[in-house]
C-alpha cells in the first residue's frame, strides 16, 4: 500500500514538474503569438488572391506577359495573350498543412509549364531557422525538381541535405503536394519520419540496447562503453538526433508532426518516463549523443582534473543560472538566436558553423580531463530534464 502511495505521489510530483517546465518554454513564444500550432493573432482564412506569389516572385519565376486565372484554391492557369495555356502556379500551403520542418510549415510556390515539368519553385515565408533553411536551398534540394514532369514528382530521387534534414523533407513533401494538386490528387502526401524509417529503427533500437544495459547490465563496463559508442555514432552522427531547447521550443510554438519527429519523440518520451520510474538523469546518462561523446573522451588515459562534492554543486548552479538567464532573454523577446549556439548541432559535421563547432570540440577537449563539463555546468536541456523530475526519485 505504502509503495503505491508512494508512486502516485512520485507520478503526481513529475507531472506538475513537467507543466512547469512546459510553462517555462511556453513562455518563450508568447512573442509569436502562437501556441503549438496555433495562432492567436490568425488572420482570417487566406483566400487565392493571399495565396497568389507576389510581383516580384512571379518576376523570379519568369511569369511574364501571361493572364493568371485561378483554377482552385492555391492552383492558377496561365494563359498567353493568345488564348493557349502556357502552364499553372501553385500554392503549397492549402495541401500540405500538416507538414513541417524543425520550427514550422515550410510551404512553396511552383510554376509548372504548359508540358507538364516543373520549371521554378519558390520558398514561401517559413519559421524554420535561417541556417538550416540556407542550407538545404543551398544543397539544392529544389533544384533537383526542375525540368522533372510533376504528375511523377514523387519518383525524383532525393536525398535530405546534411545538416538539414527536417527542412529538407518538409520542402520535399510539400513540393509533391503542391504536383499532386496539379495532377488532381491532392492529400497523397505519405507520412515518414524526416530521417526515414531504417534510421528511425536504429534510434529505437539504440534506445533500446540503453534501456537493457541501464536495467540488466548496469555494473558492465563494456555494456556502457557500447552504448556510449552507440548514442555517438549512430544516434549522433548517424541519425542527428538529440533533444535541444530549439527543438522543444519549436514544438510548443508550431506543434509538431508526430511522424516526421518519431525518433525525437521516442527520445522525449524515454527522457520523460524513466525519472518517473526512478531513473533521474537518464537522458542525459543513457541516451544524449553529445554527453555520450564527453563520457568517452573522460575515459581516455590522461591525468584528470580533480572535481570535488563542492565543485560539483557550483557546476549545478551555474548550469541553473545558465538557463534561467537563457530562458529570461527569451521572455523579454531577445534570445532565441542564442539557441543557434547549442553544441548539439556539431553532429551535423558539414553544416555546423564554425562558432559551434568551435565549441562543441572544446567542451569534448576539456571533458578529457573534467568529467562531462558541458553536461554540469552549461547545459539548459539537461537543466530543464533535472527541473521536470521528480524530487523524491533515487539516484541511478
């Protein structure tokens, strides 16, 4: 009797932890005016003449001298002066709403000529961080579209840029939305997870491999050291998984896609769980890539730095401060391009700026020496992680 009292009153405790944490970020996007997925400052259904692309992105897409008559919401034939349809535009955003990217919907604008190919896509206005978008526009994965016959979009191969995965899918699928539209088919978008469904099965099998070693194989080092290994190479480097505050502020702003965020989710929901269970910190031990690659470099053979009881707690408060001050700059409507400095990021070998790459490789150096520096003493994830525990679990 007693011990299912006690797991209520741990369950309830990590339940209004959890909301206070959620309030905490919520916080952050009071600014924007929306609230997963939902703006409170939303302008009335847009109709096709909001949808139609503006004069100067009709001059980019080289729509000239054409008589623009709407076929259908976000869809418009192009006729010459002549009288002969020369093509159709449309609009994403009517057929491809529930898709998006890392912060939001990434909808765009596509000319399709009178021979039926796709000739000029266009991005529409997104949410989606500066640099990842760049770099996915960069890597090209519009351009590989052009001249492809778009009742067949969706046999184009394509890979996601590196570094800019969501991005990448999320203008995938809604450019495939947008030609279906045109071809009449219109809602044959198919749900997947942004990194597929071989790397999605890898992290759940990670996750897995983490949840057997922590339970059954705690007191194995080499069952530590492989899941170490693991979270690193695959769950890091491979996959590009991980929970940062970007990506759980970018959720409570714009809602998020269960399927395309799988492997997130399951990561969120396993950091979530296991306090409850009992497990404090097990994200930040048993899963996160980055701590992961810190927890490695502490084990190679040099001399270490000693780090007392008393350190330890100071770290504890700094990384408190850290995100508190983190989290103030946010309210106050100023700091949310500091999340761009997450080290987490840096997994993204080729499209990490140098600044985070720069500090991502010295919180690893000097990890060799103090244990899992970053984890301790900076962190805002891992503090928030600490702040929706429980406070009556045991130590793992």
């Amino acid at each position: 009797m007693q011990k299912t009292r006690d797991i209520l009153i741990r369950t309830a405790e990590g339940v209004m932890s959890l909301l206070v944490v959620f309030l905490m970020l919520a916080g952050t996007v009071v600014c924007s005016g929306k609230l997963l997925g939902v703006d409170f400052f939303a302008k009335p259904e847009p109709t096709n003449r909001d949808l139609l692309p503006p004069p100067d992105v009709l001059r980019e897409m080289e729509v000239f001298d054409f008589t623009i008559e709407a076929a259908g919401t976000g869809l418009w034939q192009l006729t010459s002066r002549r009288g002969e349809p020369v093509g159709m535009l449309v609009c994403s955003l009517p057929y491809a709403e529930d898709v998006t990217g890392f912060s939001g919907p990434t909808p765009v604008w596509v000319y399709i000529d009178g021979g039926g190919r796709v000739r000029c896509i266009v991005p529409m206005d997104n949410a989606e961080s500066a640099r990842f978008f760049g770099r996915a526009i960069a890597g090209g994965i519009l351009s590989r579209w052009i001249g492809a016959p778009a009742v067949a979009a969706d046999s184009v191969s394509l890979d996601a840029v590196t570094g800019a995965t969501y991005s990448s899918n999320a203008l995938t699928a809604n450019v495939e939305a947008a030609c279906a539209a045109y071809a009449g088919a219109t809602g044959s978008v198919k749900a997947a997870p942004a990194i597929g469904w071989g790397r999605t099965a890898a992290v759940a099998a990670v996750l897995a491999v983490g949840l057997y070693a922590s339970f059954c194989r705690k007191s194995s080092r080499r069952w530590r050291l492989a899941q170490l290994v693991l979270n690193v190479g695959v769950t890091g480097f491979w996959c590009g998984q991980f929970l940062s505050v970007t990506l759980l502020r970018g959720w409570i702003e714009s809602g998020w896609n269960l399927v395309a965020s799988l492997p997130a989710v399951l990561m969120l929901a396993v950091a979530v769980v296991l306090p409850l269970l009992g497990r404090r910190r097990y994200y930040c031990t048993w899963v996160c890539p980055y701590g992961s690659l810190q927890a490695l470099a502490y084990r190679l053979p040099t001399p270490k730095l000693r780090v007392g009881p008393r350190a330890m707690r100071w770290m504890g408060r700094l990384r408190f401060g850290v995100l508190m001050a983190l989290l103030a700059a946010m309210w106050a409507g100023y700091g949310a391009w500091l999340l761009d400095y997450e080290p987490f990021t840096a997994f993204f070998v080729t499209a990490a700026v140098p600044a985070v790459a720069v500090l991502a490789t010295a919180f690893v150096v000097l990890a060799v020496f103090v244990p899992s520096p970053w984890c301790r003493a900076v962190c805002p994830m891992g503090e928030l992680l600490h702040l929706a525990e429980p406070s009556n679990n045991e130590k793992l």
